[in-house]
C-alpha cells in the first residue's frame, strides 16, 4: 500500500491536493539551512499547518464527515514527507473507525482500514531532498475583501490586485481584531493597518502565496465581498517604501506582530 493509494480512497481530491501543497511548502522552508533534525523540522511545521487546518477541525459549522476526512489526509501527507505526530496519528486510526461507521467511503476503503491504519503506523522515511513548491496561483480577484483566521481571531483584508499574471494577492490588513468573520459593513469605515518602518508608520503591503481556493478548503479564508471599490484609507499612514513577499504561513507571523499579539 502506498500513500496516493490511501489518499485516493478519501474521495477527496481538492482537501489532498490543498493539504499536500501547504505540507510542501512548509516542508521545503523547514528543510533550509544544514543541521535540522526532523524533529526540529516538525516543530517548525506543525503549529503552522494546524493553525489553518483547525479552521476545519475546530469549526462548529462543518460537518464531521470532512473533519475525519481532514484529520486521516492530514495523518497520510505528514507521514508522506516523512512527519509523525502522536495525536493526528490517534485521531486519524478514530477517523477511519468514524467513518467506517457512517459508511461514508467505499467499501475498498472498509476493507482496507486495517492495513491502513498499519500503515500510517509505521515509522516514516524523511525525505531526502526538498519537495518542490508548489505553482502560484489564486482564484481570488482585484476588490475582493477576505478574513482570515488565525487561532481565535478574524483578520480583514483588501486585495488591490493579483500580482504575477494570476499569482499571488497583493493585499493591505484593516486596522481591527474580529472575534468573528467581520461583515463589509463592519468593515466600510475602518483605516488600514500601518506598520513601523524606520521608526515611521507606513503603509503596510503584502504579496501572499498560497492564497488559493474560494472557498478555502480549510475554512481560513472568507471571501467577504466581491468587487469592493472603497479601499482602508491610508491618510494616517506615510508612503510604503518596500512591500513584503509573503506567503500563506509566513503572514501568520506577521499578523501576530502586526497587531502585537505576543504583547
């Protein structure tokens, strides 16, 4: 048994398409440099990945079919990159008793869910050279207004436009923590988030990778509305003098010191 054929039992090829191309390019960040263990690897790794893909597994609203679906995919593409966790693991041999259950999948996947579960067992075997990143691209547009979601908190933003042909999104964060995802109007009358540059609170831009599917299939990002003409006022803020390259996990960071979060 090989990991692909678990995976296309899951009847799930978007959810292991998008899980496998954030584990990529978290697994190609982690394996720079010389000298990382994988633990040190995995712990690098995993609080990124599971601070999107909780927006799954710790949502009221989606149904628990997809969240076991999530959790043994998940379970499947670590230990494909040659990642272990003890707890995804457990949740994952649950899953597929949950799922077996609800005789959600197919009866290929019944009868195989013991040698599955085996399989995902073992110990896996660490890559030997970094994966390849995956393409940029979004299906998101110029105007379009998201939240996103980082642990308990919802974070608007305006996309100015897509850069790169069909790449990445060019976007500025409103100036505002939301307990929940925020409605435009909430949102109409609010400036944009500066950031310190020198000392100097200057606009603050960001081109993000890995901002992709709409609807997000981890529940991260919300696409609040469409074709948004009336852009954060930027009147407080000094002219940007750079704007950051950024990516879906690397902005995690930047919201927390953003909106200083640590403090």
């Amino acid at each position: 048994m090989t990991h692909q054929q678990i995976l296309d039992k899951l009847a799930s090829k978007h959810l292991v398409k998008s899980i496998d191309e954030d584990l990529a390019r978290l697994t190609f960040s982690a394996m720079l440099g010389s000298n990382n263990s994988m633990d040190t690897q995995l712990s690098y790794i995993l609080p990124k990945l599971l601070n999107r893909w909780n927006c799954v597994l710790n949502s009221k609203e989606i149904s628990s079919n997809y969240k076991q679906i999530t959790i043994l995919a998940l379970a499947v593409l670590l230990h494909k990159y040659g990642f272990k966790d003890s707890e995804i693991t457990n949740n994952a041999i649950k899953a597929i008793d949950l799922l077996n259950k609800k005789v959600v999948l197919s009866d290929d996947f019944f009868r195989k869910s013991e040698e599955i579960k085996q399989f995902i067992l073992t110990q896996p075997k660490p890559l030997k050279r970094k994966p390849s990143k995956p393409e940029s691209i979004t299906f998101y547009r110029k105007g379009d207004v998201i939240s996103i979601q980082l642990e308990n908190h919802f974070y608007a933003a305006y996309i100015h436009k897509i850069l790169d042909g069909n790449g990445n999104p060019f976007l500025e964060f409103y100036d505002a923590v939301f307990d929940k995802i925020p409605t435009l109007k909430e949102l109409e009358n609010l400036p944009a988030k500066g950031q310190l540059f020198d000392g100097v609170e200057r606009v603050a831009n960001f081109s993000v990778k890995g901002i992709k599917n709409n609807p997000d299939l981890a529940n991260q990002i919300q696409l609040v509305a469409a074709c948004v003409k009336n852009m954060p006022s930027t009147k407080h803020l000094k002219e940007a003098i750079v704007y950051t390259i950024s990516d879906i996990f690397k902005i995690q960071n930047t919201i927390k010191s953003l909106f200083k979060l640590n403090e």
